[in-house]
C-alpha cells in the first residue's frame, strides 16, 4: 500500500509539473509579438545622374531603378538608363549615345529593429549596353602650324555597338519618411563583352562608365531617392 501511494504521488507530481511547464511555454507564445513584414516593390531615380544633366552642359542622363522584396534578405533589382556623353581628351574629341539595362539581386545584410525596412546590402548585376559612338574633331601633329597641332572636323558615327558586364554592388537605402529611401552605392565593373568599330575604341560605355586600355574593369556609383508600393504582408 506505501509503494502504491508512492507511485500515485509521482505520477501526480509529473503531471503537475508538465503542466505547469506546458502553461509556462503558452504563455511565452502569447507574449511574443510577431511584426508582419511588408513585402513589394520600391521604384526610383538616380540623383547624380539627374543632377550632373544641369551643371555638365556636355552630360545628358537618367535612371530608373528598382527592387522587388522576394524574401526577408534577399531583392531583385533592376536599373534601366539613358546616356549622351561628350568628351575631350588629348587628341579626340568624341560623343557617346545610348541606352543600358542591369539586372540582379541584393542580399541585405542589416538586421533590422521590429518593422524597419532599411538595408545594408551586397549584389550582384548582369549589365547590357546599346550605343553609337561619334568622333566630333581629332588632334593631328602639324610642323608648319604656329602651336604644332592641328584640330580637324570629322563628324563620323558609328551605329549598333554593344557591349555586356558584370558588376559587384554594394551600397544601403534608409527610410527617411513613410515609404521614403535615401540610398548610396558602389559599383566595380568587369567587361564580358565590347563590340568595337573599326579603328576605334569605345571610350566610354553607357552604364559601365569610362574604360581603360588593356583593362577589362571599371567602377561607377549612384545615388538614389525611391518609394516604396507595399503589396502584402507576411509573419514569416
């Protein structure tokens, strides 16, 4: 009769004590606040490219960008621009036009605070570029001429140039109002592919930037100001 009173008092004991831990753990869950997350697509421009259009008077550009939140870290992103540079250099004078699409991912690496939405991220684009090329007036070595130099017109142009790239992003947005972002990034190039005229060289690619002799890399970096459409929201 003592044994079974033990047994009975045991099992009542662990009864009491499951219990009293499976309460605990319901009460836990019921204090833990989950904050939904947004999910959708930010759209916006490139400042430096709008504003370098007024103060350069041989500079013309704009740039769409865009993100689209596909899990909690990690963005698709895109950008879809227009250029029409003109540049001289010792001996060239040259004019480039054309248009250029990137698109890629983001991986943001900040974590944020209950239901902030800001980034610090790395990425990676696929570049792709349409242009002409224009060489306005070239420079030639004239003995007679009283400076030695001589500039000459040539106005020649050369149509459906191309060229591809790869580029490795990293950069931050913050919201600075309700759906507002600041962002800031840099961007280092490497050229896959450069259809070149004959007897010249792409100087300057639309979206890739400036390029370099015997050197397949460059760098870029923009500015923007973007707003964010909200389309669902998620726990996950």
């Amino acid at each position: 009769m003592k044994h079974i009173s033990k047994s009975i008092f045991s099992i009542i004991l662990i009864i009491s004590v499951s219990l009293t831990a499976l309460s605990q753990d319901k009460k836990q869950k019921s204090d833990t606040i989950q904050i939904p997350q947004r999910y959708g697509l930010r759209l916006g421009l490139d400042l430096h490219r709008i504003t370098k259009s007024f103060y350069d008077k041989n500079y013309r550009g704009l740039e769409i960008v865009g993100d689209y939140r596909l899990t909690k870290k990690i963005y698709v992103a895109c950008e879809l621009g227009n250029e029409e540079k003109t540049k001289q250099d010792d001996q060239l004078n040259y004019s480039t036009k054309g248009t250029y699409f990137k698109v890629g991912f983001d991986f943001n690496a900040y974590e944020n605070w209950l239901d902030m939405e800001n980034m610090i991220y790395i990425g990676l684009r696929a570049g792709f570029s349409s242009f002409s090329q224009t060489l306005n007036t070239y420079n030639i070595y004239e003995p007679k001429s009283f400076y030695g130099i001589s500039t000459l017109d040539s106005g020649q142009k050369w149509n459906g140039l191309s060229a591809s790239w790869i580029e490795v992003v990293s950069g931050l947005k913050a919201e600075v109002f309700n759906n507002v972002y600041i962002g800031f990034s840099v961007r280092l190039n490497y050229l896959l592919s450069n259809k070149e005229p004959e007897g010249f060289a792409n100087l300057h690619i639309p979206g890739f930037n400036k390029t370099y002799e015997n050197s397949k890399f460059g760098a870029g970096f923009n500015y923007t100001i973007s707003y964010f459409i909200p389309l669902y929201k998620s726990r996950k």
